[in-house]
C-alpha cells in the first residue's frame, strides 16, 4: 500500500459527475429485468426488476457508483433504474471497472459522515464532501495504481477459492416469453406464524433468530431455543418493522413473531424458487405503510403474479428455478471474469 504522504483530499464535484433518480409510484412497474436501485443496503442496492418504463422520471444508467441518502455505497457494472435519493457516481473522463469501484467504494465510505433518517445525504451535500485518494507524481488520484491493487487482492482470493460449477440450463426463456397468472398468496403458499420470543427468553446459542430486520438476511442474533417456528428451507416475510422485506433461509432458524413463514403448497420449495418468490413480494412491500398494515390476514389475501402453466393454470416452477438458477450462473461468470 502507498504510504500516508502518498494520499490527497479531493472534493466529491472535481473528480465525479453526479446524477440522482426521481420517484416512481411501484404501481406503474412491470415486472422485468432492469434493476431499481433503492435505499436498501442490501442485495447491492437492487430492489425489485422492472421493465423500462416511459415516465420521465424514470432515469437508468450503467457502470456507476450509487450512494443513497442512508449511505449505502454499490457499484453497478449494468443497466439499473434510479429510485428517488440514490445517487449516481461517475469518474470525470475516465470508465469505470469493477477492480476501480471497488477500491473507491472504500475510500468513499471511510470519507463520508455517518448518515442517518435525521441526517440524510443529499446530492446538494454529497458533491461538496471529500475523498481522500492515493495519488501519482502529479498529485493526480492514482487511478492505476487503485485497479492494479484490487486485482493483485483479487488474483490472492481466486488462487485459494474455487468458483462453484454452473448449473445446467434447459430453459433459456426470459420473463416476458411466459405466461404469467395471479394467484392469492393462501391459495398457492402454506403461510405459518412465527413465536413470540423477548429478549430475557432469549438464551444465546449458535441457532439464527430471524426477526423484522432488513439486513443480514433478517438475523437479528443467535440463539439456542428451538419451537414450534424453527425450521428451514423456507422464506421468512416481515410483516412488522421492515415491513415487506424476505429473506431465504436453507438453514435451521426459529422466527420471532414478527414474521411469516412461507413455502409453496404442494410445489418445489427450494432456494430457487422461493428466491423467485421472494422478489415478487418485495415488489409490492412499498404499499404497506402505518395506515395499512401488512397483518397475516392481508398477506394471505394478497395477490401475486407467477409465471405459470398453460395447461394447469399451475405455478411454472420448472421455469423459476431455471430462471434462478440462470441469474447464478451469470454471477459466477462475472466473479470468474474479474
């Protein structure tokens, strides 16, 4: 690493070009393949796919850097749609790469203030915050230097882990060659309660305890007590607190009763599937609010859309894991590329 004399301090606005998106009501969306960046901070930032949309406030981009105004920091080497406060970042006369953005991603977040609901970062402010950045002879940032470290610690990772093989794939059809059909959740989807679980109850152990969290896929601790919640291969849907949000868990994990766990009546639940299952509500998370609470009544009588068979009028579960299983192999061909 360079030494200490070797860095500068730069203004956000001398080195970057900014861009920020607008609001879109999520009913206007179509479900699709466009990433919407929002303000989670998790997923790389993506909260649900959509298709393009002829809105104009409706504003994608590709290969930048997005903060949002809580100060999640990720890099999109692809198209993606810009929700209302996600900030686009990118470098004044140079492209960006991955091994570029992702040492400036650190620099970034070691730069800016801590951020909060009380003290959001707008783009008015994020353009007069600084960066502090290696540097070459000129005083220039070193942008060289930065993707020849990334790649060094890259190339250290990759000799010791071994990409998992790609799956095998029958089914190349995209998510508009489908017949899709809407279906209420208690209809397809076995809905069951968590348990009530205070914190005094609670005995520390090696069992993840699933409550109403929108990060660490939904681990709020660890635990040692089990009841009549803790299972696995299944999804976990908040409908309290970070209401909407779904995590998958192929893990053993008892849930608070704070959310709902879901798998497929009759169907094939696996992380394919119920990863499938778990974009498709999230879509809709955004209409549930104080005044219209998502209780386990209205979860269950909420309708979703899933492609399906034309012959049965069944959930096509054959495609959503393919469908799944193809997103994981373009993953790990990009890992493989880096």
């Amino acid at each position: 690493m360079k030494n200490k004399e070797n860095w500068k301090v730069f203004r956000i606005d001398s080195i970057f070009d900014m861009f920020t998106g607008a609001s879109i009501s999520q009913d206007k969306f179509n479900v699709g393949s466009i990433p919407r960046i929002t303000a989670t901070d998790t997923n790389n930032g993506i909260g649900l796919f959509t298709e393009r949309l002829e809105d104009r406030n409706y504003r994608s981009f590709q290969n930048f850097i997005s903060i949002s105004f809580l100060g999640s920091v990720f890099y999109h080497n692809y198209e993606a749609s810009l929700d209302m406060k996600i900030h686009g970042l990118k470098i004044k006369n140079r492209e960006l790469n991955s091994n570029l953005a992702q040492f400036i991603i650190v620099c970034l977040k070691n730069s800016l203030p801590k951020v909060s609901y009380g003290n959001q970062l707008s783009s008015k402010d994020l353009l007069t915050k600084s960066i502090l950045l290696p540097v070459d002879k000129n005083g220039t940032p070193d942008w060289t230097f930065m993707e020849e470290y990334v790649q060094v610690k890259s190339n250290q990772i990759n000799n010791t882990y071994q990409l998992p093989r790609q799956h095998e794939i029958t089914d190349f059809r995209n998510l508009d060659e489908v017949e899709w059909d809407e279906y209420f959740i208690d209809e397809i989807i076995d809905v069951k309660s968590g348990v009530r679980l205070t914190k005094d109850e609670q005995e520390k152990g090696r069992i993840p305890f699933i409550g109403s969290s929108d990060n660490h896929n939904g681990v709020t601790e660890f635990i040692s007590n089990t009841n009549s919640s803790t299972s696995s291969n299944i999804l976990g849907v908040n409908y309290n607190g970070s209401v909407g949000y779904a995590f998958y868990h192929p893990y053993k994990a008892t849930f608070s009763d704070d959310v709902k766990r879901l798998s497929f009546k009759n169907g094939k639940n696996n992380q394919y599937t119920l990863l499938f299952l778990k974009h498709i509500i999230e879509r809709q998370a955004k209409k549930y609010a104080y005044g219209y609470k998502f209780n386990g009544q209205r979860m269950k009588r909420q309708i979703v859309k899933l492609p399906s068979k034309s012959d049965s009028g069944q959930p096509d579960f054959e495609f959503m894991e393919q469908y799944m299983k193809r997103m994981e192999n373009q993953a790990i061909q990009k890992v493989g590329m880096n």
